[in-house]
C-alpha cells in the first residue's frame, strides 16, 4: 500500500498507509527473516522452472543478504507456495500436496 506519512521517535518509527481495499485476514501475511519455499500449481497449470539460491553468512544484516532469482513462467493455473525456515522446505511438501489438491477439488 502507498505510504501516506512516516513520524520517528527515537527508536521508535510509525507509519501510516493508505486504506488497504476489503479482504480477508487470512489473504495477508507480514513476515521478516529469510525463507525459502516450495511451489506447486493446479492441475490447470503448466509448471515452468523456478530456482532461487540465497549467499548469506551468519553475521549478515537484511541488508547484506543476497538472492539471485532464474524465473520463466507460463502458468495457466494457480500457483501454491509454502514458506518455510532455511532448510525444512521438505517438512512443507505435504502441506502443498493438500493445497494443490483442495483447490483442484473447489474448482470441479
């Protein structure tokens, strides 16, 4: 959302947006950290290649955290992703099963 105005005060920095359109709670999500995720798309879709690979160290700032992303889409159906900690994306798979499955079910 537009930023309408920012006030700091000591540590402290407020922030106002503008007025977010009507949604669901459960369609948005605020996270900070560094994840990776896995994805799948409904049976509608045409998967393209995905990759993503993090460089980072242990002593590393948001600010010095590298990221290179290849993406080539060509999806036609829903893409489904699941976040998880660095290294658990495989404790997430058959979350993205059910997810893929359940939306491919609500759309016959």
């Amino acid at each position: 959302m537009p930023v309408l105005g920012e006030m700091v005060d000591g540590s402290i920095k407020v922030v106002h947006f503008e007025e977010s359109p009507l949604m669901s709670t459960y369609l948005v999500a605020m996270v900070v950290g560094i994840f990776e995720f896995i994805e799948g798309v409904t049976s509608e879709g045409i998967k393209s290649t995905f990759v993503i690979a993090f460089t980072s160290s242990f002593e590393m700032s948001m600010d010095s955290l590298f990221y290179t992303t290849f993406h080539h889409s060509n999806y036609l159906g829903t893409i489904v992703r699941v976040y998880t900690e660095v290294g658990k994306s495989k404790q997430g798979q058959f979350a993205l099963d059910v997810a893929v499955k359940s939306l491919d079910l609500y759309d016959e």
